[in-house]
C-alpha cells in the first residue's frame, strides 16, 4: 500500500502544507471514479480547482475508506534569512516536511510499498535530490518514486488534502468551514496534524 505525497503553499505564502496518504491503489481509483460520476469532473482533481462542497465530499468518500493521511505544516519564519535565496528556502522546508511526515508514517504502515511524491513542484534535478533525501529513511520499506499528478488517483487525494490544510492554516473568512471539514477526521485519528517548530 503506497503513501501518496503532494504540498501545497510556500515560502511566498507564508504556510507550506505536505500531505502523505495511506491508501490503497484500487480503493483511490474507486474514490476518485465516484467524485467523477457525482460532480461530472473531467479533468485533473486539484484542491484549488474545487469549491467548499466539492471538497467537503472529497473527506467524507476518504472517510469510508481504509486510508489514512499525516499532513504536515510549516508556519512559523518561512521567510528566508536576508541574503538567502527564497528558492533554496523553500526547497529546505519541502524537504524537512516530507521528511517529518514520511518518517512518522513509516512506522505504521507495516511496510508500505512505494513512496510516491508529485513531481510537479521543482524542476528534475531538485526532485531528484529530495527522492534521495527520502529514499534514505524509507531505507528497506520501499522505493520512492516521482510521478506525474494526473496519472495516480492517490496523488490528486493527497494534493486536496495539502491543499486544503494550506488554507485551514490561512487567516480567511473561508477558514472556519475548512476546519470544519477537516475536523471530523483528525478526531477520529484518520488524519493526523503534525506543525513544524520555527525553519
């Protein structure tokens, strides 16, 4: 069973959000073929192409499967230091999310599969280097793989659930309903939160 990665946010938002969803290949085909027939989507499902009751359906579908998913969330001195280069910046804070919500949920998955990380962010060469980051800690679990978002069911549940932890954490008249959305599910342990200290 992979984990599926996506982020969402950046230094230039000031919250840098990273979802891990772990979930079965089949049952997130399912869960996204049953999105397509009640909305009529066609195209990629993106977190922020979709309204509040689009995404609202998205957790209560995740609710009824066998998944789980660990978002974690930077919010504290995402700025770069004066100098420092904001691209650099934000890759360091990528990398210490994947790396905290992988190795919290690699322990409980029994042994995983696959870790499989959305390649749509940084250029090849970035990417690569932050698979290699991860495939060190992954070690013996399972191999960590780039793929395309539109390819993989998982990816895209990972990127609504990233996408929408990034905006829980923004101060919006919208904020509110999101973690309303979200909060059945990190009540009952399905999703858990973990919030990195000031980077």
């Amino acid at each position: 069973m992979p984990i599926y990665c996506d982020e969402s946010g950046g230094v230039g938002r000031g919250v840098m959000t990273f979802a891990g969803v772990h979930i079965e290949e089949e049952e997130a085909d399912a869960l996204l073929q049953r999105y397509r027939e009640v909305t009529g989507l066609r195209t990629e499902l993106k977190g922020s192409r979709i309204d509040m009751a689009e995404r609202a359906y998205i957790f209560e579908l995740f609710e009824k499967t066998a998944g789980r998913a660990t978002v974690g969330i930077a919010i504290s001195a995402l700025k770069p230091d004066e100098g420092a280069d904001r691209g650099e910046h934000d890759i360091e804070i990528y990398t210490q999310l994947a790396n905290e919500v992988i190795g919290a949920m690699l322990p409980q998955t029994g042994g995983c599969g696959d870790v499989i990380l959305d390649d749509g962010r940084y250029g090849e060469r970035t990417l690569e280097l932050i698979r290699s980051d991860i495939a060190d800690q992954v070690g013996q679990w399972g191999q960590v793989r780039l793929e395309e978002s539109h390819k993989l069911a998982g990816l895209q549940i990972a990127d609504v659930i990233a996408n929408t932890f990034f905006n829980r954490a923004l101060v919006t008249d919208r904020q509110a309903r999101l973690a309303a959305i979200a909060e059945p599910l990190l009540q009952n342990g399905r999703i858990v939160m973990h919030i990195l200290p000031d980077i």
